[in-house]
C-alpha cells in the first residue's frame, strides 16, 4: 500500500453465520483453460481439490479476488498463518462454491526481500495444484521507482512464468516477464484474466493489447495493483496510473468488463462507460488497515449466468474458522464485511454486454418433424409451416383462418372472436421464446368491460376432442404476458375443452359449470390447471407462483396417468396436487386455445401472446419438451 493511501473510520460490522461457502453451488466438473505461452486454447484441468471437482459448465461459478497481504510477510513480524488458512478454504471448497480461478492483486510482501518473497512464494504452494490463480507485483514487491523493464528481481524468480506453467489455465506473459494471462472456462464459456504489473510500461501495454486482439471474444477481467482509489463514500475514482490504464486499454476494448485492483484503502467502487457506450465495472479493495493485517481477507466474485448477477462477498476463512466462542472480539468483527463497498450485487445482462465482441447467434427455426416425438397427439404453430394464411406481424388474423395441426392428425384449429371483438383482438406476432421451434405467435387482446378476445378452436369430430388420455399426456405452450400488465384480467383462460364437468358425472369440485380440463391465470397471475380426471371423480388442481410479465415463458403439465406435475421453464412447481389424476374426463367438445369456458359460456379471452402448442399422449421427460431445459 502506498502512502497515498487513506485510512477509513473502522465501522461496528453485523456478524453473521456465514456458509462455509460464500457463494455455495453444487458442482461436480472440470476447468478448461488455455496450455500455451502464445494463445491460450481451451482444455480441461483434471485438478481434482480438496472439496471435489470444479464445474466449468454451471452457470454459477466465483472468482476469488485476493488484495494487499504485505503485513503478513514484514521482514521478522511475518506471519503466514492466515494466508494459509484462506487457501486451504479455497482447495477445500473449490467444488461446493464452484472457484473458478484466484488472482492476487499485488504487495504480496512488504519489503521485496528474498525472505519475505520466500517465505510468501512457499505459502503459495498450499494453493499451487489445487485452484489455478495469478499474482502481479505491487509497488512493496519491486523497485517502486521503475516500470516492467526493470530486469530480475526476487519476485520475478518466485512469481514470474515458470511459477504458472503448468497450470492448465496459463495462456503466457510478457517478454519481461511480469505480466501474465490465464484463459478459463467457466459458465460454459471461456474467460480472460489480465494481470499487469506495477506501473506496466508502454511495451506492457503493447503486450496487453496483443493478448485481447488474439482472444477477441473472450470477456476480460483485468487485474492491477493500482487503478483506482476511494473515499470513505465507497465511491471509487480512477488513480493517475488508473486513467492511463483506461485510455490506453480499458475504453477501447469492449472486452474488458470488470477491472480490480489494490494499493489504496478504503475500498470503494464505480462504473465507467467505454468507447463502445458499455459498463466497466471499477473496484478498488484492500483491507491491509484492518485488524492483523486483512488476516488474509479475500473478495468473491460470485457469478450467476442464470440471475444475470455477480454477488460479492468479502470475509476472512482464517476467522471463520475458528469457534465463535474463541474469536476474539477484532477478530468477530472481521470474520465478515457488509459495507456497501464490501457486500453487493451487480445486475450484468452478461449476454447482452458482451454482444458487440461476442454475440450468440440466436437459434434457428426447427422444423414440425423434429419436434413431435411418439405420441404426440397435437401440435400447431403460427409460422408459414403451421398456416398457409399466416400474415404481416401487427396484421389481425381473420376469423375463419385454419392453423393445422402438424400432426396429421385433424386437429386443425380455427379461429373466431368473441363478443365485441375487432380485428386487433388478434393478430400475427413474430414475438417468440427464444428456445421456440417456430418464430411467431398469436398476439391475443383480451379483456373485460365490454367482454372481448378470441379463440381458435377443433372442428366438432376432432379426434382430440374425445381423447382420454389413459397412459398420461404432456401439454405445452409458450406464453408472454404484456408489461405493463393493464387493465383487469382477473381469471382468464389459455386453454381447455368446452363443457361442463358435471356433464361427466363429477361432483366434486367448486363448481360443476367449470370445463373437465384447463390452464388458466389468477388475478395475482398465478398459473392453474385444473383437471377432471376420467377415473377419479376429483379436481385435482396445480398452482404456480406469480409468473412474471414481459417474459416469454414454457408451461408444461406432465401426466404419467397418476399424478400431475407442472413445469415452468423446466422448473418443477411446488404446488402439485398428490390426489390421484387418471386420465381427462373429455366430453367430445373442442379442445379451445385462447379462453376458457364457464357455463359452456365464454367471458374475457387471453391477454398476451401464445407460441407454440403441443400435446403429447404419454408423459415426457424435461429433456424432452419443445424447448430443452436438461
């Protein structure tokens, strides 16, 4: 740390029982990361640590951000203990909070002896073998009056390239020998780290930009010991080294979406916007003012491609490992940090921050034959292959048009509004999930006040109007609903069999007027299928949590002609009914996309868009669905 550094009012810290794990996910895999000095490629690490198997392909990964331990190796006050203590944690629990890399962020020791460095590079051999990480000097490593031309040094023997070389993510250094990269795979995808030197000189530089132009689509993290500096506000702002370090790098390469460094305290954070109008998120933290020495503190970078978040947690395992009963009251205090520059979350839409350098081609159409497996009974979409008639996206969709059932099975549905319904109660939409086989949907405009919305229904003998479904069945459909979510929508239905169930000798239930099947929302927009079984006389009934607007979801009930499950996006729902359900107690009445009956009566129809519908006479497996959640 240099002298520049500011000291921050110690602040009384919450403790908490944290989990052994700061970003706990189950995990069983492997790494891949880069095996040669010129170009890192990916290849898996057969590393196996302490805690089990690192998962290169979850999308919940960490990566472990290690600052300032130059207090632990000070000539003959140094004391390791607690650094060795923070890489036993991260060998033991590699696998339960899925570590996908370490990088040190400089002042490894205090003085750059030969002892200090020594005795810090031998600590380091806890960690070699087991996590894959990086180190880069800080100002107390080296000459702190010289750039990366500087020539040999104690800390170029113990840390330079051949301390990397057979780590699996190593992809090469510079020529001096005091910049490194490492390529890894994580999330199911490969990632770049960056880690520059003490004032890195212009060839430095060079070599850095050498090293994005050779992975152009990887996202970079970059790693330094002086980039920036913050006040007691956390705010963090860019040092003198740190703004030649963005514009000479950092705004100019989209790739770089993070970059951290140490040397100054208190820590602090804040968001740039580079050359191409995107985030970089800047983070300063060091914790060497705290109780001995930071007592081997470490930051985690928890990474949830699934939640689009990166979740930070900052604590010390050397504390945490001891009883609460026997920490001393310092140490109880900083076995945790939860200020707002130590405990916080950032929302990263990961894919669409790193389209402009690397862009995921959406999927392509999949055609009907691909997507009807053995059984399938129905299935109907709104493209060119599902209609003839299909027309402009915003153009209404004629009452009378024909959407076949792809099948060949007669299923065909037709469609007509309902009560005081205009053109634009329905019309053709190019809207679509994005794992949906087909393109398109229908765009429904449904509502009350007057009653309006349409339906697309069987012809009087379709076959699926009487179909029992003895074996089970498996019903899927695509649905987005509108943000904002106006009007009142209470109860409208998506789909279901005209009739009622009373029809069928049921008389149990809440009502006998309601159909024998249907999947309908809730006024709190909570999904519900509710079905009259052909055996029991029961209402078994599903009910999901409140689904959300504004984002195409998958619904799918699976039947294995016992009981019935709901999915949504592949999620298995907790509200399903252990009542006995044996089959659907069809009337011979149409199967109805777009509303559900009461009464034999129509009231609002569906509000939002429907894609792709397909129904399945066996159940089927998550793997198996329209869109592949296994």
């Amino acid at each position: 740390m240099s002298t520049e550094g500011q000291t921050s009012h110690h602040q009384a810290l919450h403790r908490r029982a944290l989990l052994r794990a700061a970003v706990a996910v189950p995990a069983a895999g492997a790494v891949a990361a880069g095996t040669d000095a010129g170009r890192a490629e990916a290849a898996e690490d057969g590393t196996v640590a302490a805690g089990g198997r690192f998962d290169a392909e979850s999308p919940r990964f960490a990566l472990a951000v290690l600052p300032d331990t130059q207090y632990l190796f000070d000539a003959d006050s140094a004391d390791p203990a607690p650094l060795r203590a923070t890489f036993r944690y991260l060998a033991a629990e590699r696998s339960a909070a899925n570590i996908a890399f370490m990088t040190h962020l400089g002042d490894v020791t205090e003085h750059g002896t030969d002892d200090e460095i020594g005795l810090a590079a031998d600590t380091f051999r806890v960690l070699h073998g087991r996590v894959p990480y990086s180190v880069l000097a800080g100002n107390h490593d080296v000459d702190s009056s010289t750039d990366d031309q500087r020539g040999g040094s104690a800390y170029l023997a113990a840390f330079g390239p051949d301390r990397y070389r057979a780590m699996p993510t190593f992809g090469g250094a510079s020529p001096d020998g005091y910049n490194s990269y490492h390529v890894l795979r994580a999330g199911g995808r490969r990632w770049l780290v960056l880690a520059l030197d003490w004032r890195v000189s212009d060839k430095g530089l060079a070599w850095a930009q050498g090293v994005l132009d050779a992975h152009p689509s990887l996202p970079a993290v970059l790693t330094t010991h002086d980039i920036a500096w913050s006040d007691d506000d956390g705010r963090a702002r860019l040092s003198g080294n740190g703004q030649r370090l963005w514009d000479r790098l950092v705004k100019g390469n989209d790739q770089i979406f993070l970059a951290l460094g140490g040397h100054y305290w208190p820590p602090g954070r804040t968001v740039l916007t580079n050359d191409a109008g995107n985030d970089v998120h800047l983070h300063v933290t060091n914790y060497q003012d705290r109780y001995y020495g930071g007592a081997g503190m470490i930051r985690t970078y928890g990474f949830d491609l699934a939640r689009n978040v990166i979740d930070v947690e900052t604590f010390s395992p050397w504390f945490l490992a001891r009883d609460q009963e026997e920490r001393s009251p310092l140490a109880a205090e900083t076995v945790e940090l939860t200020g707002g520059a130590d405990r916080f979350s950032l929302s990263v839409d990961f894919e669409a921050r790193f389209a402009g350098f690397a862009p995921v081609a959406p999927p392509v159409p999949r055609p009907a034959r691909a997507v009807m497996p053995r059984g399938t009974l129905a299935y109907w979409r709104f493209d060119a292959d599902g209609t003839d008639a299909a027309g402009t996206p915003g153009a209404g969709v004629a009452d009378g048009t024909v959407v076949k059932d792809l099948t060949g099975n007669g299923n065909d549905l037709t469609v007509r509004r309902l009560h005081s319904g205009d053109a634009d109660v329905l019309t053709w939409s190019a809207d679509h999930h994005r794992g949906q086989p087909a393109h398109a949907s229908l765009r429904f405009d449904g509502g009350k006040n007057p009653d309006r919305g349409a339906v697309l229904t069987t012809a009087a003998r379709a076959a699926l109007n009487s179909e029992k479904f003895l074996r089970g069945y498996t019903i899927e459909t695509f649905v987005r609903l509108p943000e904002p979510f106006e009007g009142d929508h209470s109860w409208m239905g998506i789909l279901s069999w005209e009739g009622r169930n009373a029809e069928a000798g049921k008389t149990t239930g809440w009502s006998p007027l309601e159909p024998t099947c249907s999947l309908n929302l809730s006024p709190e927009r909570f999904l519900q299928f509710v079905v009259y079984p052909h055996r029991q006389d029961a209402d078994p009934t599903s009910w999901s949590h409140a689904v959300p607007v504004g984002r195409w979801m998958h619904i799918a009930v699976v039947n294995d002609g016992r009981r019935t499950v709901m999915y949504v996006d592949g999620s298995r729902i907790a509200r399903n009914p252990a009542q006995a359900s044996t089959g659907i107690a069809t009337l011979g009445k149409p199967f109805v996309l777009g509303a559900t009956q009461f009464d034999a009566s129509f009231g609002q129809g569906f509000y939002g868009w429907i894609g792709d519908t397909r129904i399945v006479g066996r159940p089927l497996p998550v793997e198996d669905f329209l869109t592949p959640f296994g």
